[in-house]
C-alpha cells in the first residue's frame, strides 16, 4: 500500500511549508537566536501545516547541525529518527482521544525526566480543542513553567475552545490558509516527484476547489493520479462532479427571465448528467460574486475567459447590487446545507424559488423606470400603480398558475377603454356586480388600483388572499358581465397584489413623513 | 454489470477503486458519500472484496466465490470491523471509537488488510469524530478505513479533509429502469419505481420487493387527497392521529414533501423531474390550482417540519400548524 500523498509529502524541512512565511521565519529566527519558546499554540483551519510545523519544530530543536540556520538538516540521525516516527523525545499526542483529566496527570508526572535522546523533549498535543476543562486545568502548571528540556506544541482547528488560560501560557501563531498560487506550486511540484502530468486548468480547478487547505488539494491530486491517465481539466471535473459553465449561465438567464421552469430544467439537466448539487450551488454562488465583482467595478479580478466575461457584463446589468447579494445568500444557504439528501436537487430548487421571489421586488427596482404612461389613482398612490404597469403580469411568476382559457376565448377585437373612463364607470359597474353577487362586490369595493393596459383590467388588490379570491372562472366572468354592460367592451381580468409597504423606494423611511405622503398617494419627483 | 462489480451505476468510482487496487495505491482513508440506498454500503463492501479476494479473475475485481468474499459478503469477515449507531438515527459512541483504535494496531489475521467500515459517520457525535481524527489521518499501515455518510458537509471539516471522499450521485432513471426490469418488474412498475426512489436502486430494489411500503404510500396519497377538501375539524383529527407515531409522522412529512415538489416543479413547466409519476393527474390539478410560490411555501412547510420533528417539537402542534397552511378551497 502507497502513503497517501499528503503524508508522503509532507514538508522535512522549513522552505517546503508554502504559504505560512509569517510562522516560519519566526520560527527560524527563533532558532537561531536559540530563543525557542517553552509553549506554542498553532491554531488555523484544516490543511494549512500545523502538525507539520511542529514536527518540523520538532526537528529542528534536537537536530545536531552545526549551523543553526540549517536545522533541521534531515540528514543526522535525530532528523532521520524523527521522519520515520520512531525518535524517543518526540511525543505526540493525540488530545481527542486521551482527553481525561488522568492523561494530563501521567503526562506531568512523566515530564520530568530528562530526555532520552536528544537536548529537548517535545510534547506535540494535536486537536487540543477537545481536552476537556478539568485537563486543561491540571495542564496549566506544568505550561507554565515546565522542565527546561520541554516543549510544548498544541495544535488545534478551533482556538475558541481553548482556554484563555492556556492562551495566555503559549506563543501563538495563526496559520492562514494556503493561498492560490501557493497549492498550484506545490501541487506541479508533487505532480514532478510522482511523474504525472497535469494540465494548468486542472492544477487550478483543484486548487480552487479545496478552499486554501493544502491537504485537501493534495488528497484530490492524489484521487485523480490513480487513473493513470494524463489529469486533464475533463478528468477534474468529472470527479469533482462539476458543472459546466453553460448550467450556471442558463440558471442565471431563467431568473433573470423570471422563468422558473429553464432554471429548473438547467438544474436537472446538470445533475442527470452526473453533476454534484453542492458543488452546482457553490458554481453559482462563485458566478454571482464574479457578478458582484463587475457590478462594483472591480472586473480585472475575475479569472474567467473572455465569452463567460462578456456573459458577466450583461448578467451585471440585469440585476441590482442588492438582489445578486440576496442570490448569493440563497445559493450558498444550499451549498452549506446540513439536511439529509432525500431529495439531493431540493436544495438548490428552493434557492431558486427563493430566488424567484426576492427578485419579483428587486428586479424591477433596478430596471431602468420609465414615466408612467397614464398616471391614474383611482383611490390610492399613483407611484403603486406604476410599478403594476411595469412589469409584465404575465411572467410574474406568482399569476403563471392562473390561467383562465375561457375567459380567453370570449374576448373579442372589441375597441378598449381608457383607465379614466373605467375608473369614472366604477361605481356603476359594482352596482352591477352587486345584483348578481353582494360579496363580489365588496371585495372590488377594497381594491387598491385600477388600470387599464391594451385590453386587459388589471385589479391592485391588498393581499394575496383577496386576490385568489377573484381568480375564480366565475368570478372574473361576472365582473366582465358588468363591464361589458357598463362601458361596451370586453376586457380580460388580471389580479396582482400591491401592498402599501412593499412597493416603497428602499431610500425613503418606512416610518418617516415621505413615506406617508407615498402612501397617502403622493409621488416622488426628483 | 459484472465488470462493475456487480453494482448499478457509480462507474466513475468503481473504475477509480479498481485502480486503486489493481496498481496498489489504495489510500488508507475513503469517504462515500450520498443519499440513502443510494449504493455506499454496497460500493465499500465491493470494494473491501476487491480488496482482499485471494483470486482475482482479473486485476482489480473479486471472484465472489473464495473464502475472503463469501465472508464480506456475509460482513462475517474476521479483519472487517463494522461501526455504526445501534439503529439509524442514533449516536455512535466515542467508546466505540476508542475501541477501534485500539483493533487498529493488531495485525490482521488472515487478509492482506485489516479493513474498518464506518456506516452512516453523521451520526457520529462530535467527541467521537474527533477522537478518530488522529488514526484517520496516519491510520498504520495495512489497515483501510472506509467511512459512509450522508454528505460531506455534515461531518467535521477535518475530517473529511483527510479521506479521499467519493461523492455518489444518483443512478440515473433509465438505467435503473433498465435494471429493475431485469430483476423482473413488469415495464410500468419499473418505470414507476426508478422514479419514485429518484435514482436510488437499493430503495427502488426493496420497494420491488416488499409491497407493504407501496401499499402504505397509496394510502397516505388516499388521506392526502381527502385532506385537500377537508374541513378544519377534520384536518385536527387527522393531525392528532398523526402525532402518535412519530416514525409514521416523518414518512408522511417525506410524502408530503415529494408531492408538493412534484406540484411546485409542475407549475413551473418542467414536467419531467417529477418523482410520483403515478398522481399525475391530482398533481397536474393542484399545479392550476395553485401558483409557484404556493407551492414552493407548502414545500417549505413540510421540509422544515421534518427538521424539526428531529428536534424533538410537539409533534402534534407541528402536524396542525402544516395541515392549516394547505390550501383552502
């Protein structure tokens, strides 16, 4: 059985740790000044070379190199003791398994005998976080002032769990994830040593991939080599279970249409093709930062090729700075999702439905807004009524389920009525309803606007609730009875709901004087 | 099939593991992942024989016939040690863990590799994935560990960050047809099948043969339906009824929750992806009767119930608040 690459290549000696300079050179610096503290604390996410470090730490206190800007030499016979795990004063210690208050005390009573080796004695406790408080606290003594030939290393992923306590004792040193260029490079360098070949594209999908933790991209280097093949770009995604770029862009095109159904069908196509949900959801969120990037001028720091970018620029201008923010949020809540997988493409559905809602508001905020055309109130706010006309209601997504054929069918080339002349007949085409249907009538009583749009009546009702309730077939054709008694004409019926509080401009104060002043049918003029 | 080591789908992996072996750069550490019966188990098992077997018909597979791959086979096998929580939906041990890492360090005693399965690692509780933090990562030589779970992001970061994990996707539908076919189901309950357990042959395979489960969904569809067009009394007689068992509760919720999926993606115009191909017609009603945000709330309803019947709620409480968001008619 080969070593799993990451532990193969694990850095032996100070210049192979990429991307941790500031901990290094303290480090080295410390050696050589023979300055090296009695209690370190590494702390940083998974991946980034803290165990390393301090075995190489290790290394270097006891190596027997006469120059101490060369330690660890990894040729005298500690240095090698060490690589191969079997060198006496090098203790480590696996903290989430011996977290008891008892392992603490033998080790304490076991620190003071003098090394059998070497000139130090290193007690490396990895994964300290789970140490629990009693141990922490039988440590703390013997972290303080320990024997002079030991030294304490802990490592952890989760400083908040340590004690400050045992903050205090320590020297601390974050490790910070690997940056990008960094893994590439030591990602060619491992492919050299093992004679693969990989393609710069998949050296940086990889990279990209394992988020700046070193092992992570190594550990994937690794599943990819065992193919044998030559590691194309094709071949990582594959694997990795990533989408094509045309997936993310067609799902970006169907919420920007407000078309539910060719995002959907982008998303199941993607999956039914071998694709992985999460990592479908973490592309998308990855494109709407890229968007957000464009959209705040910053476009030089994407790293995408020149079509996706041109593809960029026109999704930029299709949404708001505050709806791709809310996309973001949506998508990622589904790429981090914790539930179980009954149903793998739930996830990224809601997003997008999500998604669907938040823009049927934000969207048509940031289209560019034209002067209304027939500015109408027929009881309430001019500026609510505009944004009715505004969008189209038949791709609102809310009213798409609501189709009503007959209704269709019965509308003749009939010449139309203007909005004033209807709003003026009002009062004479309720009176009408009233005769056939009291309570239809009071629901058209507390409709909030009215407009006319080519030949379709578009009723401004408060809530979702009330409008439901005049989609009925029946409902509409009554209504349609008394117009077409009232004025002559046929007209189709759409609902749409306006609340007062929805529809104001996000700059005004939901509480303040202009606010009332919208609401009481004001507008604002700039 | 048989080249894929008697498993349907997965090819990506399974070629991957048979390089593993067949050049001997198996890792110590592999992490399945994927929807339930959706195949981790049986990919591990598979791959543990093709591990072990003595005989090998051809680099990389098993034989399925020698000692070491009956025994595996039967999870009988004396250097393969099976953890996991006593049933679904409990806890693994850190005592289990602990003991674990002590069996690691003997040699094994008639395979090449001593190999230790891990089912179901989520419902690990935090001291014991970290307690196995230290052997997963310089596990000794010749001792293979192979974990299970629902996705990765349920586990611990540093966890996963040492496995070489495998993501398993699901089997797409015609081929589970296809396979269901073959084990002798007629053309549209093979169809019917591969949609409902949406691309999960384990589920789809025990469905073939236990008629109890399909019996007792066509039921709940029956009191789903009637739900529709009931009144607010009866809703509470049925959520009390509900509330009782709350096994039978989580299945529903399940049921629930796949119809309002089916209707929400209906209303949105994508016909295909639906997973109860068998109610077309009451989803095909429910999808003019209520627009896609009615659906995607109901959905929502019933998702987060499920995760909160987890959480131990009121169980009664939680079925009347979802049966009073259906939609009123």
């Amino acid at each position: 059985m080969t070593q799993a690459f990451y532990r193969k290549w694990r850095p032996q000696k100070w210049d192979e740790v990429l991307g941790q300079a500031h901990i290094t050179d303290t480090l080295q610096n410390a050696l050589v000044g023979s300055r090296v503290g009695h209690a370190y604390l590494f702390a940083g996410p998974r991946g980034t070379g803290k165990t390393t470090v301090a075995r190489l730490l290790a290394k270097a206190v006891n190596c027997q190199a006469e120059d101490a800007a060369e330690r660890p030499c990894d040729k005298c016979d500690y240095c090698k003791a060490v690589n191969e795990n079997r060198f006496l004063d090098l203790i480590e210690i696996d903290a989430a398994s011996n977290n008891g208050v008892d392992d603490v005390r033998d080790l304490r009573d076991k620190i003071n005998f003098s090394p059998s080796q070497g000139q130090f004695k290193i007690y490396i406790i990895d994964e300290v976080h789970m140490l629990s408080t009693p141990a922490f606290n039988a440590l703390l003594k013997t972290l303080e002032e320990p024997p002079p030939h030991a030294i304490f290393i802990l490592a952890t992923t989760e400083i908040h769990k340590i004690p400050a306590t045992v903050l205090s004792r320590c020297q601390r040193h974050e490790f910070r994830r690997v940056p990008l260029d960094s893994i590439i490079q030591q990602l060619k360098i491992i492919a050299d040593g093992e004679n693969l070949d990989v393609d710069d594209e998949a050296a940086q999908l990889i990279a990209r991939q394992s988020n700046g933790g070193m092992r992570d991209a190594i550990s994937l280097l690794d599943q990819l080599s065992s193919t044998n093949e030559r590691i194309t770009l094709d071949l990582a995604q594959n694997v990795l279970g990533t989408a094509t770029n045309e997936t993310v862009i067609e799902l970006i095109d169907g919420i920007r249409d407000e078309n539910p159904g060719v995002g959907l069908q982008a998303i199941h196509r993607a999956l039914d093709a071998g694709s992985d949900p999460r990592q479908l959801a973490r592309q998308i969120v990855e494109y709407l930062r890229a968007l957000m990037l464009v959209q705040m001028g910053n476009s030089d720091q994407i790293d995408a090729t020149e079509d996706v970018k041109n593809r960029m620029d026109a999704h930029a201008k299709n949404f708001s700075a505050s709806a791709t923010l809310k996309m973001m949020r949506a998508f990622n809540a589904a790429a981090v999702d914790q539930r179980g997988g009954w149903q793998p493409s739930l996830g990224l559905e809601l997003a997008l439905a999500d998604v669907l809602e938040i823009n049927g508001g934000a969207l048509a905020e940031s289209a560019p807004a034209p002067v209304a055309q027939q500015p109408t109130k027929p009881k309430q706010d001019a500026a609510r009524v505009r944004v009715a006309s505004e969008r189209d209601p038949g791709l609102a997504p809310a009213k798409r389920a609501a189709p009503q054929p007959q209704v269709k069918s019965e509308v003749a080339p009939h010449p139309t009525v203007s909005t004033e002349e209807l709003v003026g007949a009002w009062t004479g085409i309720r009176a009408r309803v009233k005769q056939s249907d009291r309570n239809l009538e009071a629901l058209l009583n507390s409709c909030k606007s009215l407009e006319v749009k080519g030949d379709t009546l578009i009723i401004g009702m408060a809530s979702e609730v009330l409008a439901s309730k005049i989609e009925k077939p029946e409902q509409i054709a009554s209504v349609q009875k008394a117009i077409s008694g009232a004025l002559g004409a046929n007209l189709k019926i759409k609902t749409m709901v306006t609340t007062a509080k929805g529809k104001m401009p996000d700059d005004v104060d939901q509480n303040g004087l202009v606010a009332a002043a919208i609401q009481a049918g004001g507008e604002v003029v700039k | 099939m048989k080249e894929n080591w008697n498993l349907l789908g997965h090819n990506w992996a399974v070629d991957m593991l048979r390089q593993h072996v067949s050049n001997g750069t198996q890792r110590h550490a592999y992490l399945f992942t994927g929807s339930r019966a959706v195949g981790r188990r049986s990919l591990a098992l598979a791959f543990a024989r093709a591990l072990t077997c003595v005989q090998p018909p051809a680099p990389g597979a098993f034989c399925g016939s020698c000692r070491e791959c009956r025994q595996i086979a039967k999870m009988q096998h004396p250097d393969l040690s099976i953890i996991q929580a006593e049933k679904e939906g409990g806890m693994l041990k850190v005592e289990q863990i602990r003991e674990l890492r002590k069996s690691v360090l003997l040699a094994p005693y008639q395979a090449k590799y001593k190999i230790i399965l891990l089912l179901r690692f989520q419902e690990a509780n935090p001291s014991s994935a970290n307690a196995l933090l230290k052997t997963l990562e310089e596990a000794p030589s010749k001792v293979i560990l192979l974990l299970t779970a629902d996705n990765a992001e349920q586990l611990l970061p540093t966890i996963v960050s040492r496995c070489e994990v495998l993501r398993l996707r699901p089997v797409p539908t015609p081929k589970l047809e296809t396979y269901l076919r073959e084990k002798g189901a007629d053309e549209n309950k093979a169809e019917f099948l591969a949609h409902l357990s949406s691309g999960r042959p384990g589920y789809a395979l025990s469905l073939l043969q236990d008629e109890t489960e399909l019996e007792l969904r066509r039921e709940t569809i029956e009191e789903f339906k009637m739900l529709l067009s009931a009144s607010r009394v009866k809703k509470f007689d049925y959520a009390q009824k509900l509330s009782k068992d709350k096994e039978e509760f989580r299945a529903t919720l399940l049921l629930w929750l796949s119809l309002w999926r089916d209707v929400m993606l209906y209303s949105a115009g994508d016909k295909k992806s639906i997973v109860n191909i068998d109610q077309r017609e009451l989803i095909d009603i429910l999808s003019v009767q209520l627009s896609f945000s009615e659906a995607k709330r109901l959905l929502e309803s019933a998702e987060k119930g499920i995760g909160q019947l987890k959480r131990n709620v009121n169980a009664r409480l939680l079925a009347e608040n979802i049966l009073l968001d259906f939609p009123k008619n």
